[in-house]
C-alpha cells in the first residue's frame, strides 16, 4: 500500500506540472502503471520474506543451541575454560603438541600405577614376612616338642632345627610334613604314613648321636674328670658336644681330653 501511494503521489505531482497545477483529482491507475506497481510490490515483498525466513532460521538455531546448555551455569563454564585455557596441557594443544600430552598423561598414569603395584608389592613382602615368622616358629615347636619326646640333648634344639628346616614345611593346616628335594612327601619306616618329626628325630640316634646323652658305659672315661678321656677325643666332639661336657665335667677336665 505504501508502495501503491508513493507511485500516486509522484504520478499526481507529475500531472500538476503537466497541467499547470489544475485539476487536483486522483490520477488513473493505466495498466502499465499498475503493472509496475505489482511488479515493485512483488519484489519487495519477496525480499522481507525472505528476510524474515532467514531470521527465523537464526531464531531457531540459537534456541536448538541453548537448549544444549539448559541448566549449566555459564559462569561457572566460563571458569572452566578460562583455567583450562591457562593449563599446561591446553597450551600444548594449541600449539599442536598433542603427542606430549599424551604422552604426559600416559607418563602420570604410569607413575600412579607403579605407586600402587609398589605399595602392593610391600604389602606382600611384609605379608609373607609375617606368615614366615609364624611358619618357622610352629616348626620349631614342633621339633622341639619331637626332640624331648626322644630324649636329644636341650642345647641341641637349635641344631635340631635347622636340619629340619630342609626336611620339613607345614602344610595348610599347620602340621609339619616331611618332603625330598621336589616336595614331594616323605614316608616313615611303614611306607604309608608321611615321616613326622617323632619319627625323624628318632632316626637322628643313629645318624647324629652327638645330639642326644652318651649312654652309660660308651667312653665313661672320657667323662670323669682326670680320667684320661678314654676313646673320647676333643677334635670328634662337635661344639655341642663340648659345650654339654664343659657344663658337666669343667674346662679342666676337657683340655685334659685328647686332642
């Protein structure tokens, strides 16, 4: 309509000076002028619609991005980026650097996960340290127990345990079982039941009888003292032996002992 009167307006005015002012009627609408009115209203018309579909499409597209936001609070995001924008890692990655970032990440990863197989490890170790002491110390208990039952000589437990700690482990209950060299079981004298400590301290008379009391009678006079030491000699005695004879006899009766 705007459009429509301005091209009255200019054709009026355009009338009055053709005709010297007179007149003052409204013009005749030719078909050529309506044609070119149609044709100006078209294109304008044309343009703001187009416009305001562009617009539109602006307005929806901003909502469809705020929507992605709903309930963050911009602040806080802005927070976030500026400090991430001052990290080292974001400057690296600004600058290209990707492969050092990962491989710093990589390189923090690996420094926590060896912490923790370190602290792991101790654990263990003092476990099993644990779990040793405890091992050795019912072994003992039990050779010792073994020993006196066999009648070995008090001061001779601790060489009694050692031998039996490269003969005997305890098993998952606790009992002391007798293995070889490839753990597997050893058996007693029946071959059927496992060797126990009683039964291998008893076997000790014969193989290690200077850890058990000298029967009366076997070198008698080696134990009196001034008695020449009869077939006792200092050099066989182990120092066991010599510290079981200098409790009972003195240290002037050993050295009289034959070398």
């Amino acid at each position: 309509m705007l459009i429509r009167n301005m091209f009255i307006k200019y054709y009026t005015a355009a009338g009055q000076e053709e005709g010297g002012g007179g007149g003052g009627g409204q013009p005749e609408i030719t078909p050529e002028m309506q044609k070119l009115i149609d044709e100006r209203v078209a294109s304008e018309v044309t343009g703001l619609k187009n416009k305001n579909s562009e617009l539109l499409g602006t307005i929806k597209q901003q909502k469809d991005n705020l929507s992605r936001f709903e309930g963050i609070d911009p602040d806080a995001v802005r927070g976030i980026i500026q400090r991430f924008s001052d990290d080292e890692e974001a400057k690296l990655i600004a600058a290209g650097k990707v492969d050092e970032v990962l491989d710093k990440r990589t390189e923090r990863m690996r420094a926590d996960v060896d912490k923790q197989i370190k602290a792991a490890n101790e654990r263990a170790d003092k476990a099993e340290a644990f779990s040793s002491k405890f091992r050795d110390r019912v072994l003992g208990d039990a050779i010792r127990g073994a020993a006196a039952k066999v009648g070995a000589l008090a001061e001779a437990s601790d060489d009694l345990i050692l031998r039996a700690k490269g003969a005997f482990q305890l098993n998952d209950e606790g009992e002391a079982v007798a293995v070889d060299a490839n753990g597997d079981v050893l058996f007693g004298k029946d071959g059927k039941t496992p060797l126990t400590p009683l039964e291998w301290a008893e076997s000790l008379k014969e193989t290690a009888p200077h850890l058990f009391p000298r029967a009366e009678g076997t070198g008698a006079g080696g134990h009196k003292q001034g008695g020449g030491g009869g077939s006792l000699k200092r050099s066989e005695m182990t120092s066991t032996d010599k510290a079981a004879y200098i409790r009972k006899h003195g240290q002037q009766a050993f050295l009289q002992l034959p070398k």
